[in-house]
C-alpha cells in the first residue's frame, strides 16, 4: 500500500536527480524493469510509463500506481489534456508518494492524439498552461512537463520559446525536450523516434535564454559520454530511452559518476541483486518472464551476450522456470567469454 511504498522516501538524493534520467517507455519502462535499472544507478531519476489521467481516475489504483520503494527516485508520468481530470489524478496519486509529476506533451501516437494529447498539446500551450496549473494545486512534488521542439510545420525557433514562456509561467520550472519535432500525420510513433532530425543545438539555446529553468534535453543520446558533453554544453540533465533499455549496463552502470560518485555493481552483481526481487515475484504468482523481459539486454556486446538472451528467451516459458533458469543463462555468459 502507499504507506509502505513511502516509508523510506528520500533515502535516493532528488534535487538533482535528472542530471540523467531514463525516459518513460510504454511496454517497457514498468516496475520491473525500474528496480532492474536502479541496481545500476542509485542517482538517476527512473520514469513510469504515461499513464492516462482517465486510467488513473477510473481504473484500478494499486495496479496504475504502485512501485517499489526501491525505486526512488521515482516519476509519474501522466497523459491528458482535461484540467480538472489531471488535478484529480494528481491528488489520487499524492498518497503514493513519487518524487516528481510529469506531463506527457511529447507522444506523437494516434491514440494519443485522438485523446487530444501528448504531442498534440504543442499547438494548444494555453491549455498547457491550465493544465500543469491545476496539477500543482494538487501537488506536494514537482510537476514538469516533457514536449518535443515543435510538431509539423511549426517554426521551433517561434513556437518552442513561447510554449516554454506561456507553461513556465503557469508554474513549471522543469522541462525535458525530445530534440525531434513530431509529425502527427505521416509518420508512426517508432519513425518519429528516428526520422524527424535531432536539434540540440535549440534546447541549448533554450536554456540560455531560460536559465532560471531547469532544462533537460532528451532524443538520440546513447551513451555516458554523449550524455557528459551535453551536461558541459550547460543544460541541466539528459534522458537516455531506448539505448538505457537495449545496452543497459553501458549506460546505467558508472552512471552515478555523473554525481561524482565511484564504485557500484558490475552486471554480474546486478543479476545477484535482483535475485531476490524475482523470487518474491514468483512467490507471489507472478511470471518469470515479466522480469526478464527487461534484462535481456544487460550483456549487450559482451562475450556471452547471445547465450544469456538464447537461454532467458527459450526457457522462461517453460513450466517451473525460475531462479535456476537466471543460474543457467549466467553460465553461458561465463562459458563464452571463457
């Protein structure tokens, strides 16, 4: 319950968590795969997939919300467009106690812009404005907002700086940008992740001319020294997706050096450490493969790699898979780099 995922809130430093972050992946960024991701970052702030205002209001509240108190520091992201919806999803999530709120007005799916958000909201920052302005009536945590630099023929010079002058005037202080404008017609969710030119050089702009707000910068970062020039480019943190998810050791392990921080698991460590997560989730009834879904990837371009992901893949539907199989796939890590 929320008390329980509350009690030791604060024990991970926030105030300057998004100095990286990994980004709220739908399918992808969920409770599993963030306590797997906080074994190699204690620093770093970890996302929640979007969850809609309206799911949040009418559906199941512990299965929406619920997390680990492992994982601070820890962000919800929300999806909407309805002021007083979001204000109430707000609150309901209030009691279960994460670290920052954020508003999705970056999606460019059509299912999202059916709804009249994500990154549709670019063309409506008015609405954007009441929107994170009644949130943080509700809030106790910050509320920030992730949009991209502009959405189809929209001048990004022009739009983006009003966007973030009209929103951080209603209250918002903290903005991620996907460095991509969106196309909401032509081009599908995975393209839009890919083929709209990446544009760093606005965000830093961006910052410059706001450089009372904190501004994050997010979209085709794939590794800790990118991630390094981008923080001494003078923006104030970095959000790395896919390649987090896809080549997380590379990215998350020695990323708390960012913070000055030395030391941490290596891979090896991290599969020991989730050991015990695991076999709470199978005790508990749930399916080896909900886990091990995220962690194929935790030997990527390492001697073994192929092996840990052949014998994760093939064996975890089988009947009784468990701890055993997360043993044998390690031993083929450690048979092929031999």
């Amino acid at each position: 319950m929320a008390q329980d995922v509350t009690k030791e809130r604060g024990k991970s430093p926030v105030s300057d968590a998004h100095r990286l972050s990994v980004a709220p992946m739908m399918d992808w960024t969920d409770r599993h795969c963030r306590v797997f991701h906080r074994l190699m970052t204690r620093r770093a702030m970890l996302y929640t997939e979007m969850v809609t205002a309206p799911a949040v209001v009418h559906g199941p509240k512990e299965r929406l919300l619920g997390y680990s108190e492992a994982e601070h520091p820890v962000a919800l992201q929300l999806g909407g467009s309805d002021p007083a919806e979001l204000r109430e999803a707000v609150r309901l999530a209030r009691p279960f106690g994460y670290d920052e709120i954020n508003l999705n007005v970056g999606c460019p799916s059509d299912r999202v812009q059916s709804g009249c958000f994500g990154a549709v909201l670019m063309e409506r920052p008015a609405l954007v404005a009441d929107c994170v302005a009644a949130m943080l009536e509700a809030s106790d945590v910050p509320v920030t907002v992730k949009c991209r630099i502009g959405v189809d023929d929209q001048n990004p010079e022009v739009v983006l700086p009003d966007f973030i002058d009209r929103v951080s005037a209603a209250g918002v202080n903290h903005f991620v940008i996907h460095a991509r404008k969106a196309w909401l017609q032509g081009l599908s969710p995975k393209e839009n992740r890919e083929i709209p030119p990446l544009d760093y050089d606005i965000v830093t702009r961006i910052k410059a001319a706001f450089p009372h707000l904190t501004i994050c910068i997010n979209g085709g970062i794939t590794s800790l020294p990118q991630a390094r020039e981008l923080l001494a480019a003078g923006l104030d943190g970095v959000m790395v997706g896919r390649a987090a998810y896809h080549d997380p050791a590379s990215v998350l392990i020695g990323a708390d050096a960012l913070w000055g921080e030395e030391g941490g698991r290596d891979a090896f460590e991290v599969v020991e450490a989730m050991k015990p997560y695991i076999a709470a989730h199978l005790a508990g009834g749930g399916r080896l493969h909900q886990i091990t879904r995220h962690m194929l990837g935790l030997f990527h371009g390492r001697a073994g790699a192929r092996g840990w992901r052949r014998v994760l893949s093939e064996g975890v539907a089988k009947p009784g898979a468990g701890l055993g199989l997360i043993d044998a796939a390690l031993a083929e890590v450690v048979r092929e780099a031999a």
